[in-house]
C-alpha cells in the first residue's frame, strides 16, 4: 500500500441549481450498503460516490460525489475515515482497474491517504481501529492501519462474496472468514497465535457474523436452513436454530451487543430474530440465571413437537424464531441491532431504512416504528458540508 496522497476527482453537489435537478431526474443507484462497527451509522456505495447517515436518530450526515462509481464502501466507527472501492471496470471507466485498489479515505482533508492494489478484484474490506483487511476471491490480506504494513495473508476455498469479519475491542483482532474446505470457517485469534478451523455446514458457507467481542460466530450455508452459532475461541458448537425448511439466500447475519439476539436476513423477505444461549460464554457467568431470567427461556421457540425428539425428524424439534418481519422479496436488505433496546435495523438496496421492535416476552410478528427511503432528493443533506 503506498501513501499517495492522491485526491480523487470531486464535484460540488451544491455547485448550481442546475446539477441537483439533473441528479434529482437520474436516481442513485446503490451498490453496496454497511452498517459501521457500532451500528450508529450506515454507508451506501452509488454510482457516483457515497452516502452516510446516522441511525438514531435517523437523518442524512453527509453526500460525497466523485467522477466514478464506488462498489464498496466502509466505515470506521464515527470517524471520517473510509475504506472506498471503485466501479467493476467498464468502457467509460477512467482507470480501468478500479475494483482492484482499495483506497483510503479521510473525509477530514478530502483526500485519499493511502492505496492498496491488487491483482484481481476486491471482494470486500473490514476495518478496525487499527487495521485494514481486504478479501479477494481466495486470499484476505491484514494491513497495519497507521503504516499500512502487511501484517499477515490467509488462503481461502472460492470467497466470491469475500466473506470476513473481524472483532472490534481493543487489543488483539480475532479474524473469521472460509477455510480451505467446502463448509469449513477458520478462526484467527492473534492474540492466542492460535489458528481453528470449524467444520460449520455440509456445503458452502454464505453468510458469517462475530460479536463485537470475537468470541461468539454465527454462519450460514447455501442451504440457507439452518443457522449455527459457536464458540469462536475453541469451535464448539453452542446452538443451531431454523429459519425455515426451504432453501434461501442469507443475505445478513447480526448479533446483538449483549448476543442475546441473533438477527437474519434473506431472500424470502423475512427478518428473523433468534433468542440465543450463550451468556456463558460472552460474560463469563457461570449460566445458572433461573428460567424466568432469560428472554422467553428459549421453550417459546422451541417446536410444540420436541417431545417426540428422537422419534420425528430433526426438523420438527428445531429452534425457531422468536420474532419476524416482512419485507417485499427481491431486494438484498442487511440487518442490525438498534441502540434502542428491542429494536432492528433494516437497510435495502432500494434505499430503504426500517426501524422495527420486537417483544422479547411474547414474540411473534415485529412492530413498524418508522421507515425511510434514503435516496431522496439530495437537499436532505447538510448543505454546509
């Protein structure tokens, strides 16, 4: 990665009259969309550069357009500091190989800081407060944030989604993405130098999600069926729950801070949220809280068949959800926890953004509490930025 300091071509937004009716006449178009590490804000990646917005309470922060697109986009906490990925390469594209640099972003200067490129497109970026990971196709590259070094690579089975996700707690990162195998995650705790491989599902992982903590992992299959979660220090499994019986695409995975919740999205337009058991585990209690104490007891979503475990299939004494929203199907919409307690997030690549609220008591069907298309006409943003 060379420090550059290269600026990429900007335009003024609030330069004429002119430019915002020409834009407000050709809508956005979003190509990726991300919640920040603490869920505060959210980031969309358009064909023209990128959009951020606070979560709670909602409202547009700041548009940043350029010359080109951008595929990607990440934030880190509230910083102005972004990790920007160009277009796929096209006829009309100025630099050719767009996908292929990662280039960081301080919104302070209005400049580019860094760059890294590569040889093949960038599947995806995370960032920490002090380092920047890239997944490619089947390798994912750890970078010092402060000096860009190269401070480690990991080989992958095929990553097309650049599956990856990092701890956000000071110190040592714990880093989860594929393994080698079909089915398999590995695990890198840095602090430990230890290195777990899981064998999580049959067929390919789609979908991971790790607590702010990197001590709890989600993950999803291609089945999309089942949801496991573990202990991301030794790989023990710690739960499985069902989202349903049909093959689906999972589009997110979420846990909330205290993971007492786990929430899912998919291509059947349905939010799911799980009650899950593993207190143990994240704060360090010994689990004997009485039945009372725990959200729903976890019996609630329980199968009214499991009685007959052992004798039905084991589809009928599955883990179901406690909580679920519907969304119009066809749309990728991810999932977060709000800071509200009880709440989810919603963000769409139509430029939705849903606020619900669950009963964590008696469960069943989410309640609506405000919705928002976020590719409004751009004087919804600060006109002093």
């Amino acid at each position: 990665m060379s420090s550059s300091g290269e600026t990429l071509p900007q335009t003024d937004p609030d330069s004429s009259p002119g430019t915002t009716q020409a834009r407000n006449q050709n809508p956005l178009t979003i190509h990726h969309v991300s919640f920040n590490q603490d869920n505060t804000c959210f980031s969309a990646a358009t064909d023209c550069g990128f959009l951020v917005f606070s979560t709670d309470p909602y409202g547009p922060q700041f548009r940043r357009d350029f010359n080109a697109g951008l595929s990607l986009v990440s934030m880190l906490f509230r910083f102005q500091l972004f990790a920007l990925v160009g277009s796929s390469p096209s006829p009309a594209a100025v630099n050719t190989n767009a996908n292929t640099k990662a280039l960081l972003w301080d919104d302070n200067v209005s400049r580019c800081v860094g760059e890294l490129s590569f040889r093949s497109p960038i599947r995806s970026l995370r960032l920490r407060r002090d380092t920047i990971v890239v997944a490619l196709l089947h390798k994912i590259y750890v970078y010092n944030l402060s000096d860009f070094k190269l401070l480690h690579q990991l080989e992958t089975t095929s990553n097309p989604k650049g599956l990856c996700e990092v701890s956000q707690v000071s110190g040592p990162m714990v880093l989860v993405c594929p393994g080698l195998q079909k089915g398999a995650v590995r695990v890198e705790n840095y602090g430990s130098k230890r290195t777990t491989f899981i064998n999580a599902h049959s067929s390919n992982i789609t979908c991971l999600a790790l607590t702010y903590d990197g001590r709890v992992l989600a993950t999803a299959s291609a089945k999309g069926t089942l949801i496991r979660v573990f202990n991301a220090l030794d790989g023990t499994l710690i739960q499985e729950v069902r989202r349903g019986a049909d093959r689906a695409e999972i589009f997110s995975l979420a846990f909330s801070s205290t993971a007492q919740w786990l929430a899912v999205s998919s291509d059947k337009g349905t939010v799911h949220v799980f009650s899950l058991k593993v207190d143990s585990v994240v704060l360090g209690n010994d689990g004997s809280s009485s039945a009372s104490e725990s959200p729903l007891s976890n019996q609630s979503a329980l199968s009214s068949l499991s009685i007959l475990k052992g004798v039905l299939p084991k589809y009928f004494s599955s883990e179901w959800s406690v909580a679920q929203f519907r969304l119009p199907e066809g749309t990728h919409y991810i999932v977060s926890f709000g800071q509200q307690k009880n709440t989810v997030m919603i963000i769409g690549m139509d430029g939705s953004f849903l606020r619900c609220k669950f009963d964590p008591v008696n469960g069943g069907p989410m309640s609506q509490l405000e919705a928002h298309n976020f590719l409004k006409p751009e004087e919804t943003f600060s006109k002093s930025d």
